[in-house]
C-alpha cells in the first residue's frame, strides 16, 4: 500500500494563488519603497527654493515697526504740512520710492542706479543725514552741471522723497546696521537744501514746460499724488501703473488619455529562431516567422482604456514666445486585455548574455484566441513623471492664441499591475520581475488658449510616447505605449 | 534555466532565479503542504513558510542528493513545526471515533484519482494523517517520526497501523479501492 500511496501522490501538484509568491518575495526582499513621498518633498522643496530666491531679499526695514510707525507719522505730518500751503514742501512718494528701491539698499550707490534709470532722473532719499546730504547734492549738482540741460531728459520722471519731514523730530532705526538716526540733527539748513533743490527743478520744468496746469500741480492741495499733473508730465503715472511683468507663471493642467500599445517581437523570432531546430521549438517557446507569418499584434487582442494625467508646471518665459517649464505629473495609464480563464504552465523565453534561456510561470489566464471563457485583465499603473520642456506661443491675440508644448518626462512606475504575454503567444502571467520601474516619455500638445484676466485657459490633444519597453531587454517581446489625451490646463502669472 | 543556474542565482539573491525555483517546485511542495494541512490556506501558509526556508537557507545545501529532495524535507520540517505551533494535533481522535469522520467525507469533492487520495488521507485525525504522510508517501522511518512529533517511535507504529487501516477503509467505501477477497475458510465450509 505504501508503494501505491507513493506512486500515486508524490508527483501530485497543486498550484498556489500569485499571493504567496508576492509574500516571499516581500519577506526576502523587502517591500518596494514608495517613492511617491520622496517626490512630493523635492517638488516641495524645488519650489520653496525658487520663491525664496525670486523674493531675495526680504524687505526687513519695512516691517521694522519704527520705520513703520515713522511712515504714518510723515504721512501725517505731509498732510499737514500741505494744509499750510506750502508750496516749497518737498513732494512725498515713498510708496514709489519703495518700488524702485530696496529699504536695505539705500546707498549712494543705489541711489545712482536709480537717478540714471529709464523711469527715475532723479531721487531724494532722507534716511539719515549722511545719504541726504550727499544724495541732495548729487542732485543739485546734476542739476547745476548741466544747466542748459533738462533735468527731464527723454521724459523721465523726477521723484522726490522725503522719509520723514527733516523738521520734526523723528528717530529712525536701519534694520541692517542697527543703528539709530535722528532725523533731530537734520536741521534747516537740510530743510532749506531740499527747499533749494526743488525750487531748482521746478524752475527747469517751468522752462520746459510753460503749460500753466503743470505748474499748479504743483500746488500740495492736490491730495492724490497720483492724480497729479505735474507728476503726468514726468511719466509718474505710468512709473505708478505699470504692473510688472513676471518672467515666472505656474500651470496646473489635467489630460484625460486613452492608453494603446504595440508589441514587437521581430527581432527575436529573425535573429534567433533559424538557428533553433524544429524539433526544439517546444523548448524555446517563440514562435518562428515561419510558423507564424502574421505580426504578434494580430494574435492578442486589448481594449483601450480611459487614464488621466494630472500635473503642475513652473514656466520661466525666456522670450515672449519662447518658455522653459518643469514640473511634477501624477499619471494613470491604464487598458484592458482580453484574456481567457485557462490553467497552464507560462513559459517565457529571454536572452541573457547572447543566449536564449526559458522561465516557466504558472499562469490562470490565456490569450484569449478563440473567445472562449473570456475575462479581461485590467493593467492600471500609477506613475510619477518629472516634465522638462518648453512651451512656444505660436500666436499671440489679444484674447485668443494658439500655442505648442513638448516635454520630456523621466517616469517612474509606482505599481507593477503588468501581464507579459509568454513567449509562445499561449498565456499571460504575472510581469513584475521583468518589469522597467523607470521609463522616459515624450508628451507634445497643441493648444488653443484663452485670456480671462490675468489667467489663460488652453485646451488641446495631446500625445504621449514611452520610450523605452515596458519590461526589460530580457524579454524578447517589447511592448511600447502610447496615449492619446485632450489637455486642459490653466496658467497664471507669479506676480512680484 | 538549468537547476545549477537557478542555485547560483538563489545564492545571489537574485529573484529571477527564485522565482524561477518557486515555480518549478511550488506545485508539488503545494501538494505536500495540502496534505498535512487541514485547509488550502494553511497549506499556503506552510508553503510561504518553507519556501522563506529554502531561500534563506540555500547555503547549506550540500549538492549532495537531489536538489528537489533537500526542498522537500524543508518543506516536510516547516508543516510539522507549523501543526505543532497551531497545536493542530490537539484535536486528534481515536480509531473508535473514526466513524464520525464519515459525514465530513460528503463534503469532498470528487476529482481525479491522485486528489481523491489525498482528499480520502486528509480525512484522517491529525495524528493519524501525519504518521502516515511521513512514513509511507515522504518515507521517514518511525523513529525519525518519533524525532519529528515528540512521541514513541512505537507510538508512531501504531498510529501508522491504525491511520493505514482507517485509510483502506475510507477508499474502498468511496469506491476507488476494491475489498480485499477474504480468503475461503475451509474449515468453515466443511464444519
């Protein structure tokens, strides 16, 4: 009995669930790392970078609460002060002063480079003695150098500021040094210089500009600077209203895509297969171009399916039309094979060294040939890509424009939800250990866009090409995807 | 892959290779498992377990005796000491009670022979079962049974005996042995 009990049940087999297999596997060697955090934290921190570079310098004296509170104290004074008809009093415009200028670099130096900029002539810093006096007498002696020369040349504008009035006792405190200035020991003659000064330039505009409405604006009952004349004449106004153009935008978009792919096995069955004897076939399980004349697209069958790609892009703008752009995108990818429920033994071929060799894999799935017992096998993957490209305003309309991008997007592979085709065309089985993590993809669209404000809306097909086959070169069958998807995106500017 | 290849590769750590080991060997190892077990998830188990085992252990293997051999007493070690960790020999019965394993039999499916065996073998008590799993299919001699389960090796005989004579019982009444003729007594016949 022992005999026939062993004779019987010794070769017995019975297959295990893919389950037990993966549980090994994650015992011996580990769990996959999920990357998709590691991601995440870098694009964060690309980002964080990049703003905190754009913004470089903070503007530390602004929020000083003595430089603050010295602000409201001028503003009060200078209302005051206008209230009394003055009209020596030196015009006050430290909101524009602040946009052409960095708190922390108020230097002679600074100072410079503004007075000979396209928009400003001229500046009257009083942040402390030293810089007031020197400032005031680099004016005044551009002023008197060229005395037959306009101060106002090629219609730039003159601005004048004053921190605080040189006639009230105000303590001011440089951030930056640590310092504290007293604007107490800023006395009349100061007053008088910056008097002078003005009477200087409003002599040169009056011979300029005859024009009675430019010289009674002037006059400090106008309240709203901005609405001043006088500061129209010397383009303050545009210096004021003029927004500045951001060379940096950010997109979010999302791509609903459907997945195809296409498998080629020619270069196996012609390089390898005329050496395999007939008789050997069946254990080198690829099918020769003789025995199979027909292209492997034409035996396997799958129905695409819908995907989406979801992303984020920072656009640097290097021409009008020209723009860089790099970001992080979140894919799914995803199409159906027809399959059948069949029991069998997968055997896949693969070349290692030159050689061909064979694995053989339990498989519960057939290639689904006849039709019969059909199923479908679902082979959704969750990707990462990193898009680095550019993106060219082809036309530019005033509200709509057609523009193009392309990228290319280094991927990596979160899940190996793969099925390989075994080599013999008969099964499919479980493709994780041949599975590529990391791929490259190209993507290339065409947009219509449209302006709403400061955002543009664009929409337009995209396709999406992966590069490299999904499974290693070891596997003789190379299957590459692609997707075919209609963007929708959004871009806004990132204002200074 | 040759079996040679597949050792190299395991010793790497290389996972091709071990899958490559696992899908050659699991079926069988599956069988084995299957029928210490008292259910197809503990069989399961058991495999995991032992395939754990094999890769960890693949340096002691000598390449003295068959490769498939040494898996199979990993995997033979491994269901044991999991039936004792799951006190699974708790729930053994005796001979006299082996009449009421005759309504769980209805539950068995009926498949090809090989199975029905096993399915038949599974019926047995724990105890009995695995005596006569060790000793007539992976042919461990009793006193290395008794190593194996902590008992008697003339424990291990009997319980054989019994599991043996319990098993003929079940297949002839399943119909896939015949009963034995018994022998004609003459002396019956003239008296």
């Amino acid at each position: 009995m022992e005999q026939r009990l062993r004779e019987e049940l010794i070769d017995e087999k019975m297959y295990p669930s893919e389950q037990v297999w993966e549980n090994i596997r994650t015992e011996i060697h580990g769990n996959t790392a999920w990357p998709a955090l590691s991601f995440t934290g870098l694009f964060l921190i690309i980002i964080l970078t990049i703003f905190t570079v754009y913004n470089y310098p903070p503007k530390k004296i602004i929020d000083n609460p003595n430089y603050s509170a010295a602000q409201n104290k001028a503003l009060i004074d200078r209302k005051e002060n206008r209230n009394l008809t003055d009209n020596t009093k030196p015009m006050v415009m430290e909101e524009d002063l602040r946009s052409q200028m960095d708190p922390n670099h108020y230097t002679n130096k600074a100072f410079e480079k503004i007075k000979d900029s396209a928009t400003v002539t001229a500046v009257v810093v009083v942040e402390n003695k030293t810089i007031l006096t020197n400032n005031l007498i680099a004016i005044k002696s551009h002023i008197d150098i060229e005395p037959n020369t306009s101060p106002i040349k090629n219609n730039k504008s003159i601005i004048a500021y004053q921190l605080t009035d040189a006639t009230n006792n105000q303590n001011l405190t440089n951030s930056k040094d640590g310092n504290t200035y007293s604007n107490h020991s800023a006395d009349l003659s100061m007053n008088s210089l910056s008097k002078d000064l003005l009477k200087s330039i409003k002599n040169k505009v009056k011979t300029k500009n005859t024009d009675s409405a430019t010289t009674a604006s002037l006059n400090p009952e106008n309240e709203n600077p901005v609405e001043d004349s006088y500061l129209k004449d010397f383009g303050y106004e545009a210096v004021k209203n003029k927004k500045q153009l951001s060379r940096w935008a950010i997109q979010y978009y999302f791509t609903p895509s459907v997945s195809y792919r296409k498998l080629a096995d020619d270069e196996i069955r012609l390089n390898y297969m005329p050496s395999v004897t007939t008789s050997s076939i069946t254990n080198v399980p690829i099918l020769s171009a003789n025995s199979q004349p027909t292209s492997i697209n034409t035996t396997v069958r799958h129905t695409p399916a819908l995907g989406i790609e979801l992303g984020s892009n920072i656009l640097y703008t290097l021409t009008p039309i020209f723009k860089l752009k790099t970001g992080l995108q979140f894919n799914i990818r995803e199409y159906f094979i027809d399959a059948s429920q069949s029991f069998g033994i997968a055997t896949i071929a693969f070349v290692q060294n030159n050689r061909l060799d064979s694995v053989t894999m339990f498989s519960t799935l057939g290639n689904n040939i006849n039709g019969i017992n059909s199923t479908k096998i679902n082979t959704k993957l969750y990707q990462i890509s990193i898009p680095i490209g550019f993106q060219l305003d082809l036309i530019q309309g005033k509200k709509l424009g057609i523009s193009a991008s392309a990228s290319i997007q280094p991927t990596f592979t979160l899940n190996k939800n793969v099925y390989m085709l075994s080599t013999d065309y008969k099964f499919y089985t479980n493709g994780a250990d041949f599975f590529r993590k990391w791929n490259f993809n190209t993507s290339a669209d065409l947009n219509i866009t449209y302006k709403i404000g400061d955002l543009k809306w664009s929409v337009g097909p995209q396709i999406r090409y992966q590069h490299l086959p999904t499974y290693t070169d070891i596997y003789p069958i190379k299957e590459y995807r692609w997707d075919y998807g209609l963007k929708i995106g959004v871009t806004a500017p990132i204002n200074k | 892959m040759t079996e040679q290849a597949i050792i190299a590769g395991c010793l790497q750590n290389d996972s091709t290779a071990q899958r490559e080991l696992y899908n050659r060997y699991s079926p069988k190892m599956l069988s084995v498992c299957y029928r210490f077990a008292q259910n197809r998830e503990d069989a399961e188990d058991m495999l995991q377990d032992g395939f754990i085992k094999v890769f960890t252990q693949m340096h002691t293997f000598q390449n003295k005796g068959a490769f498939e051999g040494w898996i199979r007493r990993i995997i033979v070690h491994t269901c044991i000491n999991f039936l004792k960790k799951n006190k699974k020999f708790n729930d053994n019965i005796d001979l006299a009670n082996a009449q009421n394993l005759y309504i769980k039999e209805e539950t068995v499916p009926s498949i090809m022979l090989g199975k029905q065996v096993i399915e038949c073998i599974r019926l047995l008590p724990m105890g009995y079962k695995t005596v006569l799993n060790l000793y007539a299919i992976e042919g461990f001699s009793h006193r290395e049974i008794g190593d194996m389960l902590d008992i008697e090796e003339s424990t291990s005989r009997s319980q054989y005996t019994r599991a043996k004579a319990m098993l003929e019982t079940i297949l002839i009444k399943r119909n896939i042995i015949e009963k034995p003729k018994e022998d004609f007594n003459w002396l019956a016949a003239l008296a």
